[in-house]
C-alpha cells in the first residue's frame, strides 16, 4: 500500500508560514485528504505515492478563503447603483425601503431551488480563481423559515460544489416590515432563532450589523449573548458607516472577527489587538459605495492586529466575485503589501473563520487543499487584476 495518495512536484511552495514561506522546486504529499509532508522535490519518494503530477513549475499556495460574503441572495440592485450615481446616499436609500430589504422581498420570495440557481454561478466565479473555503452569511430573510432557508441552501453549495462553507447567521442585519418601530422586539426574535439554527446545524457563527441603520451596540450585546448561550462564536459588521464602538464589543465577547472598519478608532484597535480578534477589510464596499475614508490600516498593521481580505459579495454594495481583485484593491487603495494582501486570504483569513488549525497554510496535518497558479512569484497574486492565473485546484487532496 501506498504511503501517499498524492504526490506534487514540479513546484514552488508558498507555504503562508512565517511571511510567504517560499520554498522553491519543492514537493507535496497527501494522505487521506490531509498534507503528509512537504519538502525540497529532490527529497520526495516518487515510489511511495500512488499518484504523481508534475506541477509545471506553478506556485502552489493554500487554497484562498474568501471570509466574508452574502454570495448566497434572490434579486438584482442595479436600480440602487445608479441612483447612488445620480447622488442618493446609502442610508437614504435604505431609510425609503430600499436596500437591504429589497433583498430580503426577493430572497423571501425564491424557493431553496430558484436561490441555490442564483447563487452558483457567483461561488463558481470565486472557485475558478482558487477559493476552496468561503463563508457564506444568511440576513436576507430575517424571519427563521427564511433564514433557515438561506442557510440550507449554504450548506448544499458545499455539498454540491468543491467548496468548504461556514456559515454565519445574520439575522440582525436589517429591520423587516413586520417589526417596524419595534427594534427590540425584534432583536428578542433574532436570539430566539438562534437555538433552532443551532440544533439544525445550519450556523457556524453568529454575526450583527452594529450601526445607525441597523442595530445598536445593547442590541448587538443581547443577540451575542444568545449566542454564547449556544455554544456559538460571534463576528461583527463594525465601524463601517460610523463609530458605535462594535468593534469593542466584539473584542469583549472574544469575537472571531471585524468588519469593514473604515470608522475603527484607536480604542477599538487596542481592544481587537487584546483579544486577538482579525480585522477583515472589504475594498469592495468601499470602492462600490465611493468612500473616503479608509480603515486604519497603518494603526492596525502597528497594534500587531491580523488584517484578512474578502469580497463581501453582496448585491447592494459589493456585487464582487472576485478575490483576487480584492487582493489588489487592499493593496492599491489602502497600501498593504502583497504578503499582508496573500496572507489576508489565507492565514488570516482561515483565523477570521476560527480554522486556523485546518487550513490557511501548506502545514503537515492540515487539509490538502490548494491553488496552482501560473505566476513568477507570490507577490503576483495581487499584482494584476482582470486576469486569472489559476492553472488549478486540489481540494481535500484531490485535483478538480
């Protein structure tokens, strides 16, 4: 019997250990979708794999992980792109029914089947570019059967394509109609469907969006609660439109991870460095909404606070699918370095999703789950944008 499934050489490794971790003409081996070893190629056993493949000289990375996205929704908002064009605001067009609960009228409506059809041809877009994990979060539903229902349709992506899915509950993302003028009211309903979604096995985490137009930092703190009470880590949209110290509050409850943060100051930086909380920046939203003011990344990067990178893919203000232009955008738009850039799409990123000790870097024991990438070094990843130089993926050890 074979000591390895899999044998890859040819090869350079960018391992995402200690900086890119680069070993060159190295080789990797796998046994039961798991990295057995991984070494120089002149080292590797040739006759102790069952299957050997010649890397054609690619750089091999960890799979991307793409963790933070909303990928999974009915419906279209190009009606909002171009009014914010003729001069409308976000919370303007959120404050007259649009927005958010556009998509939830729309996601409401589809069934699982009509949601699952609209939402592949987006994860499929993120996979041709090397992405084996993403997070997907519900928010679009905001009643339990809907919420379920996104999170059910989640969960067969995962079944259904060669992807890893974590998925978040987000049903503190917008005030449905039914609650109008009960926001309280409706946050208890929020901490209620969470033991539901906890014993169905459709959440991974619990998020909440902390802001004017959503939900306060006492609110936020009640729906974190619940979810403690499940067993159930908690992530957070903070910071992005305002500072309602979320980030914080996050930190205090032990959270996983930040987000967006363009309104993050000095307190909520100390508090995520002290807990070890991830910052996840999405340049996409940033971009699609024209902001001005970026996220602190020069404190952040000096707090010692971990910066991941992801799409935010959403139809209302990033409609991207695209990580690899995420990676350029971090670095064009807010100055991060093409390491910090990789690294917020794999190291950091698998942190962020609390699966650091599986993946996120090329490590004996962790999943065989990698990228073959046709360039000349890593730093090319976030270098050029409109273009795809993915040759390939393994995921759980196995080339699809």
């Amino acid at each position: 019997m074979a000591l390895w499934d899999l044998l890859v050489t040819n090869v350079h490794l960018a391992t995402m250990v200690d900086g890119y971790g680069e070993l060159r003409d190295g080789a990797i081996a796998v046994k039961d979708g798991r990295i057995a070893w991984l070494g120089a190629a002149a080292d590797a056993d040739r006759a102790q794999a069952a299957d050997v493949r010649d890397g054609a000289g690619c750089w091999l990375t960890p799979g991307l992980i793409d963790c933070h996205s909303h990928i999974v929704h009915a419906g279209n908002r190009s009606d909002e792109f171009e009014a914010r064009l003729n001069g409308a605001t976000y919370e303007d067009i959120a404050r007259a029914g649009g927005g958010i609960m556009s998509t939830v009228r729309a996601t409401r409506q589809a069934s699982d089947d009509e949601l699952l059809a609209q939402s592949l041809p987006r994860v499929r877009s993120l996979l041709a570019e090397g992405v084996t994990t993403l997070e997907i979060k519900s928010g679009y539903g905001l009643s339990l059967e809907s919420e379920a229902k996104m999170l059910r349709v989640a969960r067969r992506i995962g079944k259904e394509l060669p992807v890893n899915v974590a998925t978040t509950f987000l049903g503190a993302h917008a005030l449905p109609p039914e609650f109008a003028g009960r926001a309280d009211d409706y946050v208890a309903e929020v901490c209620n469907m969470i033991a539901p979604l906890a014993e169905q096995g459709l959440a991974d985490a619990v998020d909440a969006f902390c802001e004017r137009i959503g939900f306060s930092r006492e609110q936020t703190e009640k729906v974190f609660q619940a979810a403690a009470r499940h067993g159930l880590p908690v992530k957070l949209h903070a910071e992005q439109l305002s500072d309602q110290q979320g980030a914080q509050l996050v930190a205090q409850c032990g959270g996983l991870s930040a987000d967006h943060l363009e309104h993050l100051t000095q307190e909520g930086i100390d508090a995520m460095a002290k807990a070890g909380t991830v910052a996840v920046l999405l340049p996409g939203a940033y971009y699609f909404l024209r902001d001005t003011t970026p996220p602190p990344v020069a404190a952040l990067r000096a707090a010692g606070v971990p910066m991941a990178v992801a799409t935010d893919n959403n139809p209302g203000t990033s409609p991207m699918a695209s990580l690899l232009l995420a990676l350029n955008m971090v670095c064009t738009l807010w100055r991060l370095t093409p390491l910090e850039a990789l690294a917020g799409a794999t190291v950091h990123a698998a942190r962020a999703l609390g699966r650091q000790d599986d993946i996120g870097t090329l490590e004996v024991g962790k999943r065989a789950d990698f990228a073959l990438w046709n360039i000349a070094r890593p730093a090319d990843l976030s270098y050029a944008f409109g273009f795809n130089p993915c040759r390939g993926v393994i995921f759980g050890g196995r080339f699809v």
